[in-house]
C-alpha cells in the first residue's frame, strides 16, 4: 500500500481528475474479539474490538503520511528489531 497507492494508483487518479490518496499504516499484535451487530448475516455491521485495536487507533494518530509504525507487541514479537524501510 505504502508503494502502490503514490506510484500507481495516484498517478491515474490525477489524470482523471479525481484527488490523491494518502497512506499509513499502524499495526499492532494482540486478542480482539468480532462482534456483529444485528441478528442478519448479511445486513449486520461487523467491527473487531480489544486492547490491540484501540492501541493501533492511537498509534495510528501519530503516524505520518507513508509510514507504517508498529505497536511494542508488534516489536517485542519480532525479537526486538527495528525495521527501517527506504
């Protein structure tokens, strides 16, 4: 996403006339629970609720456009490397 979205995709949205998109990304490692809102499978809102969702939300908000920043879990999970992309 990170590469598509201002390589790909934002190339052709501006020859059509159509605004760019921004990406970022936050990701973090957790249990979370799906809850489905409604008695109908096909008509009800699904959402995924818990501790890792709410902390990605929040690392989200901090994140800059074209990044992705992960969570402690995330980090601790993957040895404690840090990962830099170009």
């Amino acid at each position: 996403m990170i590469d598509v979205v201002p390589h790909s995709m934002n190339p052709e949205f501006v020859a059509h006339k159509l605004p760019e998109l921004t990406v970022k990304i936050a990701v973090e490692y957790g249990e979370l629970v799906v809850v489905s809102y409604g008695r109908s499978l096909e008509r009800s809102h699904v959402d995924a609720v818990g501790p890792a969702i709410s902390m990605a939300a929040k690392i989200l908000s901090l994140s800059k456009e074209g990044k992705i920043l992960a969570g402690q879990s995330v980090f601790e999970n993957l040895g404690g490397h840090e990962f830099r992309m170009n």
